[in-house]
C-alpha cells in the first residue's frame, strides 16, 4: 500500500521549503532595527572631523549650556550642533524647532560646517561618505527663520545629499557590522549641522531657554530622516521620545531637565530610550521657558499662526515613504517570518520521523519499485 506516499512527500517538501524561505527572509533582512534621535548638542566640545581619514566624532552630548553669574545681559549668538544617532542609510533629514522669539532663536544655519581639505569640500555627516568618483556628493539645504519677535515662533529646516540613493554612499552611526563602505567612520553620531543661536537682550538670570525640538504636534510637519531602504526612501517620523531640546542658562547654574543617554559605538541601534538619570520623558522639556506645554511643545495660543513659513514641507526625498513614529523599512523581522521558521522547525523533524515510520511503505526507502 502506498496510500500515505504523497501525504509524507508533500509534508517533507514544504517543511524544507519552510525552512529556506525562513532562512532566506531573514537573511535578506540582517539589518539592525533603526532607532534614529536627534539631539542638540549644547556644548559640542570634542565634537569634530578629521580630513585625514573622513572620521567624525561626536563626544557625549551636554543639551545645557550655563554661563557664569553675572551672565551676558546683551545681544549674543552661541553655536549648537544638531546630532543624529542610531540610523542606517541615511539620505536626509528635517528639524522642527519650537522657540520664544524674544528670548532664544536660531540666527542662521551652516549645513556644511566642516571642511575636507584633501578634496577641497564642505561636509557634515549628511554627506559624509565618498562616491565613486572620489568626492563627497553635494547637499541641498531647505529652510526659513522668521524674524525676531517675543513669543512662539517656529522654523523647519532639513537637508538631503543629491544624486542617485545608495546603500554606501548613505551614511551610518554607529557603522554595520560589515559596513557597506570604509570611506568614512562616525562611530559616536553624525553633526548634520551647526545652529547659530542668538540669545536676546535682558536674558541675564531669567530663568532656562529652551529649543524645543519638537515632532509634527502643534506644528506640522515634525522632524524626521528618510532613510534608503534598499530600493527606495522611506521616513521615519521621529515622536517626542527620540528628540532632545537644547537649553540655556545665562549667568546661573544649568540644570537641563532631561539627561541624554551616551550611544554605545558597538549598539547599532535602540538608542532611543530615555536618559540615564532624567527627571522627564527624554525629549519633553518640564520646566521649560514659559510658554511651552507640560510636554515640552510649544503651543500656540487660540487663533494663533506661528510667525514664517518654512520653503519647503519635505525638503528630502519621500518616494515609498512610510508612515508611524520609530519604524521604517528595513526594520526588524517580522512576527510572520519567525511563526514560518518555528513551523519549520517541528515540521521538518516531524516529517522526517514520519518517513521513517512508514518507510516500510515508502518503495525508495524500502527498495521496492
């Protein structure tokens, strides 16, 4: 009798095509999940890049800058660095920022603010890598500061890298394990930018400023990168909890209300948790400037339109964007993909003891014809 012989072969057949699609799957997803923040580094002390090997170094971000008391009561302009951490691939970014516009504003933006000298460019870790033809590709900058005026005000700023997307020519921090290209190195964070902030007169002990970095909520659109999936673009839409103010404290101590968290060189991802030590939801500004919400986002009063409008909404690509907080393409592995592996795993071993039970009526195992 050989009424079981198609029945075992089926079941063998797609035990083992179970397990080459899981494997496959997984394979062709070996990426670490993106967990991508942005930061403003208040004190960029330590931060820099090094033309002679394409390196960038971000040092551990201090999002508080203090001065000492009596502090400068006149007009005066200090430099942040805009910092991304934990993200693979990326082609370009964009920054919300909320502001009072008669205390703390930014003045102006350098989206460049390093030079290679050994091929005569400007970079920041948006353009990082080196192309084929041996030169850093350019940068297309977007964004609009309104004027000065007390009270809320918000800019939008961004840039992206021009030309064709590419896994390598798309920058990483910390880098894969293999990396898709050695041109470059950042292994602590990327400095998209240098922010000019002006500090108003009369702030002298007046209590903490703030810039809020802040995601789509009162003030679409939010910040976010986009970043190559392997075919495409995709936006990953930063939420609250992946996005760290800048403070400033003019002539007392500084005492920011969140703690940033260091990134691990080796973590490859999931840096997007809260701070060590932090007395607030990272991102979030409690006891921030007056003006901004429990949550640390500046809110407009009723019937109130914030002052300018950025150039652009999407100042970097979008094609086959996505849509969410901290997901995109090329994250983890699905839940389907581990069910289809599990299956095979007790499916294969399961068929073959089936086979070998029945082998008596199986003819090529047992011989017969």
């Amino acid at each position: 009798m050989f009424v079981l012989r198609f029945p075992i072969l089926a079941l063998v057949l797609a035990a083992t095509a179970a397990a080459a699609a899981g494997f496959l799957l997984v394979a062709g997803e070996g990426r670490a999940i993106q967990s991508p923040r942005l930061s403003l580094d208040m004190v960029p002390v330590g931060n820099g890049y090094d033309a002679a090997t394409n390196t960038m170094t971000v040092a551990p971000i201090d999002n508080c800058l203090g001065s000492d008391p009596p502090g400068n009561d006149a007009q005066h302009n200090h430099v942040a660095e805009l910092i991304v951490q934990e993200v693979e691939d990326l082609i370009g970014w964009q920054a919300r920022m909320n502001y009072d516009g008669g205390k703390m504003r930014p003045a102006s933006v350098n989206f460049t603010p390093f030079a290679d000298s050994a091929r005569g460019q400007n970079v920041s870790f948006t353009n990082l890598p080196i192309d084929a033809d041996g030169v850093h590709r350019d940068i297309v900058s977007a964004g609009a500061i309104p004027p000065a005026a007390p009270g809320p005000q918000t800019t939008l700023i961004g840039a992206t890298y021009s030309g064709a997307t590419t896994a390598p020519i798309s920058p990483d921090t910390p880098p894969k394990a293999p990396p898709d290209d050695t041109s470059y190195s950042a292994p602590t964070g990327g400095i998209l930018a240098d922010i000019n902030l002006q500090v108003l007169a009369g702030q002298a002990n007046q209590g903490l400023l703030t810039m809020d970095l802040d995601d789509a909520s009162p003030n679409p659109p939010g910040s976010k990168v986009v970043v190559f999936n392997g075919a495409g673009a995709s936006d990953i839409n930063l939420a609250e909890s992946a996005l760290f103010d800048g403070f400033h404290a003019e002539g007392t101590v500084c005492v920011p209300p969140v703690t940033i968290a260091p990134t691990s060189p080796a973590s490859g991802g999931g840096g997007g948790g809260g701070g060590q030590g932090s007395t607030a939801e990272p991102g979030t500004s409690a006891g921030a400037s007056p003006g901004a919400s429990p949550s640390g986002q500046r809110t407009l009063a009723p019937g109130e339109t914030p002052s300018g409008t950025p150039k652009t909404s999407t100042p970097t690509a979008t094609a086959g964007s996505g849509s969410g907080g901290n997901k995109g393409d090329g994250g983890g592995t699905p839940a389907w993909v581990w069910v289809l592996i599990a299956l095979a795993l007790v499916g294969l071993p399961a068929a073959g003891y089936a086979a070998w039970r029945y082998r008596s009526r199986l003819p090529w195992f047992s011989g017969r014809g």
